[in-house]
C-alpha cells in the first residue's frame, strides 16, 4: 500500500530522531531558483522534495549546468545525496539471491525516557519508540538487507531506494496506536509514505518482554516485504500507467518470493503465483483466495486504472490479477526474455506516462490480442481468465 501524505507527525519522528531533511537552492535553465531536498536521480528525471514533503520530477536537462555537474557528480555539498544507479535491464533474471557473510548491526542510540531507539544495519535505518533486542535487530536486518539486495539484481532497474543521509528509512512502533498517530493506516501491517516505510513490531514478528521487543518465531508477515519493495521502487514506476498493476504486482511479486534467512528464491515459473493468487498460499503465508476461474475488467481499463479505484472495493482481486501480469510480462511473454515490460520501463525512465507509456507492452498489436496472449499463458499452468467481464 502507498500511501501519498506525509503527516506532521511523521515529519516530527523523522526530524526528532536525527534525520533531517537536506535542502538546497538550485537554479533552473532559466535562472531561477528553488528551494528544495534532493531525493534522488531516476533516469533523466531529478527527483526533489518540499517543504510539506510534496515530492516532484524535473529533467536533469531543465537545472543549470553547474546544478546538472553537482548532481552527476555527486558532489560532496550534498550530504544527502543518492547517487544514479547504472542500470541492471540486461542481467538474466536472478535464480537465487543470497546474503553473502553477517550483517553488521549496531545501536546508534537508546533513550528510554524520550522513547527513541535508532539503530543501523548497512542499508537501514530503524528508528522506534521502544528498545529491540540483539537477536530481534539481527533477524529482520538480515530480511531488509536481502530484500534490498533481491531488488538489486532484479533486471529492472529498480536501484537501492530512497535515502536520506545514505540509509532508508523505517520507522518502528510499539503498538498499533502509535502507528496509526504517525499516520499508518489502521487494520495495516505496514505502509509506504514518501520514501519512508512505518511498521508495527508486530508485523516484524516481534513481541514485547521484559528487556525490549524479541523475536517471535511463530509470526511471518508477507505485507511487510511489499511495502519494502514500494520503498526500493523509482518514483518513475509509481506513474499513471503502472501506478496499480505494476507498481502493487512488483510489490507482490517480490513479497511471495519464498524467503528463508538471507536467501531468497524468484518462482520463475509461476507455481508460487498461482497458488497465492487461486487460494490460501503454501506455507500458510495466505493467499488472495480468488479460484481458477477470473473475470476482469478489460486489459487496457485494467492497466490504466485509477489507484484510488484499484485500492477501492476490488483491492483484493485487483492485486491478485496485478500478480498475474506481473508474472505474465516478467516470465512468460517473448519466451521469458522481459523485453516488452523493459522496453516499458525504459519508457517510464525516459517520462512517458499513462496510455503512451502502455505501447511496448502491445508488442505492435493490439489490446485484444495481448488480452487473448496473456489468457492463453495462463491457461496453460490452470488458470482461466476472461476479460471484460
């Protein structure tokens, strides 16, 4: 789940706890100046954000020259700044990925009467309102840190995420009241909020006991994975045309992975989709439940949905059928090679949006025809679809 407002409260955490936003004059092609945080680089697009953490694009092109070297240098006046990421489009799709040797945790600050506890693995930063233990910060520092890595090595393009004084990140609470204060929607087990991914100890597997929140090993929570992928995702990707089916399927994709400690291993061939999306999931992970037998609104409808409709009523069936294209333009399409949804992606990259930015998943034909590709796919692992129902 994506949730566009930031919250005062959530701005307070952030600046409370150390993390304060880097800002900057920068001047346009024209001369004329801005004040604004850089986010990052996505493609050819800057990425800055506001006061009142409104987040906006501009092309690179459009900044001054001296502002266009700063930013592809990486200059060291920024401290903040996340530097462009080369592009990962030609590596064959990953059969595994694993996380080489431990990661290294560590405390940066404990303080038990203003309730803020921040703590750092390479990528990450975790800063919560109640102490975690060694083994708790070990465990899911370890699933961020594959996590990140997964989306690495991902021939999407997908970069290292969002971040702010070289970590992403995650802010933890105590209990579901404070997560929904700081703007977590209630009955969620995670959410994604401009660039900044909040969670309830819960959701982590953890539980409260006399020394701070440990592990739980009975708790496993696949939603978790998704609003971190959201978090790793270029803001490009979140654009009309693939915010929804794209931008929640990766999401799933990714979540669904069958994970075990530092280890995660892609379901190239659509047994794990099919199972989570048909029924309940296998090792009790859950699933959309929605049958072998789907209805769907018509493809070019589907893809260019609203989000705000593509969350509504429908959410349930909308990210089970997101899953399946997902899987359908990862794994099966052009014999599993990916070339119409990179040459997609490519397209979001470079600014296209909405139904423009849908052309190369046509492959030169037709709505209809890809509609009756994809059902054909599917219908070969079990799976009838039927579109425009």
């Amino acid at each position: 789940m994506i949730k566009h407002s930031l919250g005062i409260t959530l701005v307070g955490i952030l600046l409370t706890a150390g993390v304060p936003a880097m800002g900057r004059t920068w001047t346009n092609a024209q001369g004329r100046t801005f004040e604004a945080e850089f986010v990052r680089l996505d493609g050819a697009n800057v990425i800055f954000q506001v006061p009142g953490s409104r987040t906006f694009a501009t092309p690179l092109v459009d900044l001054s020259v001296g502002d266009q070297m700063v930013l592809k240098k990486g200059a060291g006046t920024l401290a903040g700044l996340t530097p462009a990421v080369a592009s990962t489009f030609n590596r064959a799709w990953p059969r595994e990925v694993r996380l080489d040797g431990p990661v290294a945790c560590k405390v940066v600050s404990e303080d038990r009467r203003t309730r803020k506890f921040v703590y750092e693995s390479p990528a990450y930063r975790f800063t919560c309102d109640a102490r975690v233990t060694d083994d708790a910060l070990r465990n899911f520092s370890v699933m961020f840190e594959t996590i990140r890595k997964y989306a690495q090595n991902m021939p999407l393009s997908l970069g290292g995420g969002r971040e702010r004084l070289g970590k992403l990140d995650v802010l933890l609470f105590a209990s579901a009241a404070d997560y929904a204060k700081a703007g977590g929607p209630a009955g969620t087990a995670g959410c994604f909020v401009n660039g900044v991914v909040l969670v309830p100890m819960d959701s982590l597997g953890l539980k409260e006991g006399g020394t701070g929140f440990s592990l739980d090993s009975t708790k496993h929570n696949i939603v978790l994975v998704h609003e971190l992928v959201h978090q790793l995702t270029p803001d490009a990707y979140m654009s009309p045309g693939a915010l929804g089916w794209f931008s929640e399927g990766l999401a799933e994709y990714m979540a669904i992975t069958p994970y075990n400690w530092g280890y995660f291993k892609p379901d190239i061939h659509g047994s794990v989709v099919k199972s989570y999306v048909t029924g309940t999931g296998a090792n009790g992970l859950g699933g959309r439940a929605l049958g072998t037998n789907l209805t769907v609104p018509r493809l070019r409808n589907f893809l260019l949905m609203p989000y705000g409709q593509f969350m509504g009523a429908n959410g349930n069936y909308n990210y089970g059928m997101g899953l399946l294209l997902t899987h359908y333009f990862f794994h099966m399409e052009g014999g599993g090679k990916a070339f119409r949804i990179t040459q997609f992606l490519k397209g979001l990259e470079a600014g296209q949006r909405g139904e423009a930015s849908l052309a190369p998943l046509l492959g030169g034909g037709s709505y209809e025809k890809l509609e009756g590709e994809i059902t054909a796919a599917w219908a070969r692992l079990g799976v009838q679809i039927r579109f425009g129902g």
